[in-house]
C-alpha cells in the first residue's frame, strides 16, 4: 500500500481539487451540454434525428467494419503476438517495434497513403484491382484503414500474457499425451481468451469513433461507405447542432458501454486469471 | 525449460514467421515507404517546395507548433495533480476519478469536436457572450487548443498513475520529515523520480496532438492560412484538383511520419529506464 495520510504529504486538496475541476471543465461539463443539447429536441425530433434511413444505415455500416476490423485483428494479432514471443527470427525487434507504429502515425496520414496504395494504380491496387478487389473507396478500404488503426490492440494485449505462461503447463500436457494442437486448443487459448477478448473490445471501440483515415479511403457516401462519424459533420455543416448532438449521444452510449464492458473483461479475469 | 516439448512443427514455426513478416510488412511497413516515396518522387527541390513556398502550409506547420504544445502543457498540469492526489492517498471515488480520467479515449474525436462546438459556437449562450466581449473559440486558436487536449486528455496522468505509485512515498515522508517544503519536495524529490515516466507521456500526448485530425477537423471550421493544422492540410492538398496536390500531400505527410518514428524511437529508449526506475529498490515499509 502506497498511500499515506493526508497529513504526512503536502497537497492532497490542491491535487485533488484540480484533478476534479480540469476534468469537470475540459470533458465532464461538454459531455454534459452535448445530452443537453440533444434533450432540446422533443422526443418525436430525437427519434427522427437518430434513427432516420441515412442514420440506419451509418450505424450499421460502423459496426459492421469496426466489427469486422477488430475479429481481423484477434486473428492477426494472436499471430504475430505468437510469433514474436514464441520464435526468433531476423529483424525481430524491427517487427515489434512497427507494430506500434498505429498507435503513434496520424491517422489522416494512414489514410491518405492508403488511399494512395490501393487505387488502381498504386503499389498494391496495380495486382488486386484486375482481381477484382477494389479497396479505394469501397466499404473495404474503410475495414483496412480501421484494421491498420486497431492492430496494436490485440498484440499488445496477448503478448504479455503469453510471455508470462509457465512453461510447466504445455510441458505437463505433452507429457500426459496431448498434441501441439490438443495443448494449444485446450490448455494455452483459454488463457488467451481474456486479454484477445480486451483487445477486440478496445480494437472495436477505436473502430467505431475513427474518422480521419476513413474520409480519405472512403467515398462517403450517405447509404454506402457513410459511418456515423461523418454523417455528424454533415449534420454539423448543415447547421443541424441538435440533431447532431443526438447522433453524437448514440455513439456515445455506445462507446461508454464498451468502456464498461472493458473494464469488466478486465477485472473478471484478473479474479479467473 | 525444456524446449523441445514446447516447441512448434517447422512448418508451423516457418509459417506464423512469414505470415507476420506479411501482415506486418502489408499493414505498416509498405505504407511507411509509399509516404517518403510519393513525397520525394518528384525530387529533393519539389519536395521542400511543397513544404516552405506554400503559406497556407507554412501557416499549418506554425500553428500545429503552437497548438499541440499548449494542449500538452494543460495535460502535463493536470497529470501531475491527478498523479500525486490518486497515487499517494485514499479517498472516496478514487477508482471512479480513475476510470473517469480514460473517459476521452473512448469518445469519437469528431464528437470531441462537437462538444466544443456545442458549449462554443455561435449559437450557444456562452459563445455569444464571449464573441459580444470579443473573444472567439470555434474557428479560431482556442478551440483548437481546447479540442486537442481533449483528445489527449488521459495520456501523462495514464504514465504517471503507476510510475508514481510504483516508487512509493518513502523518499517524499524523508524529505517532509527533514522539514522540506511542498515546493522543494516537488521540485528535489518527486519530479526527479518521475522525470522518465513524465517524459514518456509528453512524448505519446504530444505525438497524438500534432496528429490529431478529427476533433479539430470540427472546431477548426478549415480556414486556409488561420485554422488549419498541418493533418487538415494534407487533407486539403490531398483533395486538390490536378497533379501537384498529392505530391504536396504526401510531403507534408513525410513530416508528421517522421515526428511518429521519432516519437517510437523515443519510446523504445525510455521503456527500460521506467522499467529501471519503478523495479529501483526502496526502503521496506514501516
């Protein structure tokens, strides 16, 4: 226990007290006026602004790439979380320490170099359009940009976890007779579960509120390559602040629910771990 | 261990290797080297061109200079305090204040926006006041400053929770008790200890600042020459008719890529002097 009493240390009420006022000030007061806002709008309003066609299907679009970004990630974040705590191989520490290049490359940058990669005549568009996959765009340019954006998510969170594995376990199974397969499916991925499942939640919850590398990927258009994020803007050009404070409302209940599932992922296998 | 028995087929092994080489490689190297190699395809003197002999570029750059190092001075301020009152005492709604602190990383940059918008703008009783005694928010420096330190709320108080709590109050009841005051042991004993840690997350706060696009997308109202920072005008320049704005684009892009690899860099050398200063031994507890 590293707390003291407050009269050991100097400074608990000026810490404290500004903690509470910057918070309130800078994020609590605006979340508060953007539900005001929106409340300004009768019910009959609200329902209209939120849960019109256009906003539908900005909706389902969201979920629907940031849903399928982040269960991208899980697979291609357990891979390499494997790989790089598991085996050595050349430019190993070069390989991990890309891996948090999302997490520190502007994401206006991410989109505008792949946009620039997946048209039809860039680096990788020259081999995949004439097959027909068509990224720029496309509902698909948006999945990559949100992949790119998410992919240190799982990574991160499986890594630790797998490094700190007792060796004791995976021996006591192979010796008891199963597989590399039986261990792997019945001794080392339930304990994997828990930080992949923390990482597809926080994979998925930047997903949803991304918004600067998918405009440059994607064409934007209302019923099509729309998310919810931009139909805020437009909303916003369009000087619509309350049917725009109510979209924003539903996304962000959205986003604090998984906030709270998050947390508790966490402290549910911290009890099981 | 033994390593035989936990070790994978080759072809498994050889596999997983070369498919992280290719997901890596597909989802972040290519694209690294497609941004120096689209901002320098035209040449070494196209390439500073685009950068300095813009002034709606040149604007940008200042005023990203400007805007991400105030956001990050607020959040600094704010880090400490929050630091110091969560890491050294027990009070009640110490764990909400902690989840609270996260809160911003959860909400949508372009709602972080509008929440400025809403308190700020034209049409909202506090933005008409202040634009009556000539004061403006929205569409001007402030509600930059204001949006970016939103969004990169929780980064320094996020490093330093743990750094703190990790080194204990030992050294900080010494110093009190050797009859130091509040600013001496600020200034001699806790802010040397948590230099790196501090560091760290001014390093991280600061990358996402310069970087930040959507939030600022919405307050900034993108008036070329005042409000836009250096990501909405590469937006700008990307959607520029003709073939001179992707080129411009994507060398003003090279500048932000190089601030990320720097801050990576960064990242990787101060990682083992946190690790170094939390594991430091400290005095057994009384």
């Amino acid at each position: 226990m590293s707390s003291v009493s407050r009269r050991a240390l100097p400074g608990f009420r000026l810490g404290l007290g500004y903690t509470v006022f910057y918070l309130s000030v800078l994020v609590l007061i605006p979340l508060a006026a953007c539900v005001f806002k929106a409340s300004s709008l009768s019910w009959s309003e609200f329902l209209a602004a939120v849960w019109s066609d256009r906003a539908v299907a900005a909706y389902k679009l969201t979920f629907g790439v940031a849903l399928v970004a982040a269960l991208a990630n899980v697979i291609l974040g357990l891979i390499v979380a494997w790989t790089l705590v598991r085996y050595d191989f050349p430019f190993k520490r070069f390989v991990d320490a890309l891996v948090d290049v999302p997490l520190a490359l502007p994401t206006a940058v991410a989109g505008l170099v792949y946009a620039s990669l997946y048209v039809e005549n860039g680096w990788l568009g020259q081999f995949l359009v004439p097959l027909g996959i068509e990224a720029a765009y496309t509902r698909l340019g948006i999945v990559l940009v949100l992949v790119f954006t998410g992919f240190p998510f799982v990574v991160r969170t499986v890594q630790p976890v797998l490094a700190d594995l007792d060796a004791e376990v995976e021996e006591a199974a192979a010796v008891l007779g199963a597989s590399r397969w039986q261990t792997f499916r019945r001794v080392l991925l339930p304990t994997l579960i828990p930080p992949a499942l923390t990482g597809f939640a926080l994979a998925f919850a930047r997903g949803l509120g991304e918004y600067g590398s998918v405009i440059f990927i994607s064409s934007n258009m209302p019923f099509q390559t729309e998310i919810a994020a931009v139909l805020i803007v437009s909303r916003l050009e369009e000087y619509a602040y309350a049917e725009a404070a109510a979209i924003a409302c539903v996304l962000l209940a959205f986003s604090f629910l998984l906030l709270a599932l998050i947390n508790f992922i966490e402290r549910w296998s911290q009890r099981h771990g | 261990m033994d390593k035989v028995k936990r070790s994978d087929p080759a072809f498994v092994r050889y596999g997983l290797t070369g498919l992280t080489y290719g997901i890596v490689g597909v989802l972040v190297a290519i694209p690294l080297v497609a941004v120096f190699h689209y901002a320098f395809s035209r040449g070494l003197g196209t390439y500073f061109d685009n950068l300095f002999n813009n002034a709606d570029t040149r604007h940008a750059i200042f005023l990203t200079m400007v805007v991400a190092p105030l956001a990050v001075a607020l959040n600094v301020v704010f880090g400490i305090a929050a630091a110091w009152a969560i890491a050294r005492f027990r009070f009640p709604g110490r764990g909400l204040l902690t989840t609270l602190i996260d809160l911003p990383f959860s909400v949508s940059p372009v709602v972080a926006g509008l929440l400025f918008v809403l308190i700020f703008g034209a049409n909202a009783p506090l933005g008409e006041w202040l634009k009556d005694h000539g004061y403006k928010v929205i569409f001007a420096p402030p509600g930059l400053v204001l949006a970016t330190a939103f969004v990169t709320f929780p980064f320094v108080a996020r490093e330093l929770i743990p750094v703190m709590e990790a080194i204990g109050p030992e050294e900080e009841l010494a110093a009190r008790s050797l009859g130091a005051s509040g600013w001496q042991l600020f200034w001699r004993v806790t802010l040397p200890n948590i230099k790196w840690g501090l560091l760290y997350g001014v390093i991280l706060c600061n990358a996402r600042a310069m970087g930040e696009f959507g939030a600022v997308y919405v307050v900034s109202g993108r008036i070329g020459g005042q409000t836009d920072t250096i990501p909405i005008q590469v937006q700008k320049l990307f959607d520029t008719p003709g073939e001179n704005g992707l080129p411009a684009a994507f060398a003003l892009a090279s500048v932000l890529t190089l601030l990320a690899l720097v801050t990576l860099v960064a990242k990787v050398l101060i990682e083992p002097k946190l690790r170094a200063a939390e594991e430091r031994p400290t005095e057994p507890e009384a």
